[in-house]
C-alpha cells in the first residue's frame, strides 16, 4: 500500500497509509455566497475557501496547496484508525473551480430530502442506523428534485400532509462501493406540516424512531448527528430567520 505524506500548520509531518479496503464516509456543505466548501469526514474535514475567517480557530488545522488536495483527502479518509479529527485548510483564489475539479473525479450519486416543520415550529428528526439524522434519499429516474424530497420524507416517517416550499442548500455524501468511491448529491427543501397524524418510522430502512423535536433540542449532545446535518440545519434556520426579518 502507498504511503502518503503532508506537512500541516501544527509543524508534524503526518504520514498515513492508504487502502481501498478503508471504508469511509464524508459529507460535504458549501456556501455559494461565501466561496466555502466543506468536506467531511467523521469529525475531520477538508476547506476549501477564498476566506481566512473560514480557518479561524479550527483546532488540528492543516494549511494545504492546490497540488496537495487529492492526497490530503485520501490521509483524511484513512485517519480513523489514528483517533484524531483532522481538518485540512485549502486558501485558494477560486473554491468553486477547485471544488469542482475535485468533485469531477466521482460518480454523483442524486438524492433529496427535507427540513420539515410543524404548526408549533418544531423540526422533524428520524433515528436511523442508531443515529439521528434527517429524512431523505435517493432521487428515482422518474422524479424530479422536490418530488424525490416529498416522497422521501413521506415514506420515511409516515407523515402524508407536507408542502414543500423554498430549497436550503445541498450536501455531498461519499462512500466506497466496490472499491470505488461514490459521491451522494443531496438537494434539500424547507418543509411543512400541519398534520397531527402519529408519525411512523420506515423500518426496513433501519429507521427506528421519528418525532418532531423544539430547535433547541438540535443543539444539544442529545441531537449526535453527522457534521454536514448539523450544517443543513444550521443553514435552514438561518435562511428562515432571514426571511421572517424580510416580512
């Protein structure tokens, strides 16, 4: 197996091998307006950013060039085994070109989901695989985006009353499939629900719980969710706050 090398801003020189065999998953969020992306992986990430306040404070930090980011994101994939959250710090001109040639390298995968909420402005969570997450999933060859994203969360959690209003943002999910890492395109819509019917899991999705929560619940250590959800979330709510000053 080859041996990959990076030198980072903590002054270590981290070298790390790298085998297919490592599964991996990561996400990724970006903000057009700010020119970020983010890539996940466990609690690690890759940044992509025009901005030095997008780096600030970050803990483990790694300054990386444009020629060191293919390899940076393959130290990043295999660093679980290490026990430490990494997060490489990309400083170039034009994140949107670096990001796309990055993701150009995967076959992208479509997908939907939603940020649903109720008449007393709580927002819908699923328990799936153990973990709390959002509703959401692959975008069959019929469908369009927002359709994809109502019948996902219907079958998700049985909810069978939704209007589905403004698009959030998007996030990107990758993982290896037969040796060969895809990359999850999900595209996601602000929600609601005026329905008081009793909500019911998808178990043969391995969904075990769904229920409408208070915002304040998703920022607590009860809410453990990946990194890229906490994001969505954060961006849902900010837009929302944005519009609501708008009215």
């Amino acid at each position: 197996m080859p041996d990959v090398q990076v030198n980072g801003s903590c002054g270590d020189n981290l070298t790390a091998f790298i085998s297919k065999r490592n599964f991996a998953n990561f996400a990724l969020s970006c903000d057009m307006e700010l020119q970020t992306y983010k890539i996940y992986f466990n609690e690690g990430a890759i940044i992509i950013t025009d901005s030095p306040q997008s780096l600030k404070g970050i803990p483990n930090l790694y300054y990386i060039g444009d020629d060191e980011l293919e390899k940076s994101f393959k130290i990043l994939i295999s660093s679980e085994p290490f026990g430490k959250a990494m997060t490489f710090g990309l400083m170039c001109p034009d994140p949107k070109e670096t990001f796309q040639q990055f993701a150009d390298n995967y076959t992208v995968i479509q997908a939907a989901g939603g940020l649903v909420f109720n008449k007393q402005n709580q927002l819908l969570s699923i328990k799936r695989n153990g973990i709390w997450d959002l509703p959401k999933g692959k975008i069959e060859k019929h469908e369009d985006q927002r359709a994809a994203a109502l019948r996902e969360v219907m079958e998700e959690t049985g909810i069978n009353r939704i209007n589905i209003s403004d698009k959030i943002g998007e996030t990107y999910h990758a993982y290896y499939e037969n040796d060969t890492i895809l990359l999850k395109q999900t595209h996601w819509y602000k929600m609601n629900s005026q329905t008081d019917a009793q909500l019911k899991p998808q178990e043969e999705e391995g969904i075990t719980e769904v229920k409408f929560e208070d915002l304040d619940w998703y920022a607590t250590a009860e809410f453990a969710s990946y990194a890229s959800i906490h994001d969505i979330i954060q961006l849902g709510l900010q837009k929302l706050q944005e519009k609501n000053e708008e009215v």
